[in-house]
C-alpha cells in the first residue's frame, strides 16, 4: 500500500491495485502549488464532508478519470445530478469495493457546500484491505466514539486532523491514537490557513510521550504503509 500526500487533508492511496483519492483540494491551496491535479490518478473519492477545502477539485478529477464518488448520501446525490457516478452512505454502514471494505463512522464537525447546499453529516472512514487497514478521521473533535473503533478493528495507521480551530489539535489526536489503539498516525488539516498553523516539532513530541509516532509528510511525498 502506496500513501501520497496532496496537502491540506488529501491524500492518494493505491492499495489492491486501485486508486483512493480523499478530500481532494489542490488547485486552490498554495501550498500544494507544485501539485499537477491533471495527472493525479483516481479510481475512487473519498470525500469525508461538503466544505470547500475537502472537495474543490471532486469534479474536475472525476470528469478526468471517471472514478467513483463514495461518501453521505447527500454529497453522493449532489454530484449525481451534475452527471457523476458515486456510491452514497451512512454512519454504522460498510460496503465491499473491489479494493477493500468501506465503513462510514462518525465525524463530529458541520458540512455544506459552497453554494450552501447541505452536505450531509460529516463523517469519516474505516477501510480494511488484504494490503492493511487504515482510519481517515476527515474533519472532527475528539470524541468517545474512537474507542469503538480501537474496539472493532486493528488498524495499521490513520489520517488524523492535527490543526485546531476548525477540527481537534495534536493534544487531543494524540488522545484520539489511544482510543483507536494506533501507533502510526500521519498528520492532515494543518498549516494551510494562518488558524491551523503549528508547530511541527512540538506536535511529534506531544505523540511521543503517548508513546505513538506522528508522520508530518512534505506535500508530493509518497510512502509505503
């Protein structure tokens, strides 16, 4: 399993031979300037809720290469009817793709469109694999719920938001690793916007006393998971 890191909160994931792009907002963040978008492969998005940071680029990448939109119901409906194919889902509901299985669970945060269509309830995602199982947190506060997930399944790693204001800071995601009972975490939603800005190294010390690894990747950065 191939981990890419595009900035902000997305991610490319090729695991099972297949293409998982998540939160896909590249042309319109500065930091991922050097990032070509057109050449960005992508079998599925995986969009975790409808704010303007986690989906600017879902059209243009699914025009390009006809993936599959999998998230709530409603942001699945929404791009529908602009002519997209997608598979539309809830919290507590899994499904078997042709990569792995996809289970929706809670996101403690808001989501709407840019034209203020509702989005849906935000939310994140469980994907289990032959290649291994990760967490994508999307957009959330820390919540008791994570340790249902630290229950239910063994994970590998997981995307957590580290960048405050807006989502849970590293304190918190580093409470959040313990409930998930995960040792590998890798960083997202920080450093974009003048509110999520942080500091790098205090962050990864923060993890270390909890006894876990923080992974602060360079934008166009692969690794292999």
């Amino acid at each position: 399993m191939n981990l890419t890191y595009y900035g902000h909160s997305c991610f490319g994931v090729e695991v099972n031979g297949k293409h998982l792009l998540f939160d896909p907002f590249i042309s319109q963040n500065p930091l991922a300037k050097n990032i070509d978008n057109t050449k960005i492969p992508s079998d599925y998005i995986l969009i975790s809720h409808a704010h303007q940071d986690h989906l600017a680029d879902v059209e243009a990448i699914a025009k390009r290469t006809n993936a599959k939109i999998i998230s709530n119901y409603e942001i699945v409906s929404y791009y529908e009817k602009k002519g997209m194919k997608g598979h539309g889902m809830n919290f507590g509901g899994s499904w078997q793709f042709d990569f792995g299985k996809v289970t929706y669970v809670v996101a403690i945060h808001s989501s709407q469109f840019p034209d203020g269509t509702f989005g849906g309830n935000p939310g994140g995602f469980i994907v289990e694999s032959k290649e291994g199982n990760f967490y994508f947190a999307g957009d959330t506060a820390l919540t008791m719920d994570m340790k249902l997930i630290g229950v239910r399944y063994k994970l590998d790693f997981a995307l957590l938001p580290i960048g405050n204001n807006y989502t849970m800071d590293y304190f918190d995601a580093a409470t959040c690793a313990e409930f998930i009972e995960c040792d590998k975490i890798i960083g997202m939603h920080y450093d974009t916007f003048t509110p999520i800005k942080i500091d790098h190294e205090n962050a990864i010390e923060e993890f270390e006393r909890n006894g876990k690894e923080l992974s602060l990747m360079k934008i166009g950065e692969t690794i292999a998971m």
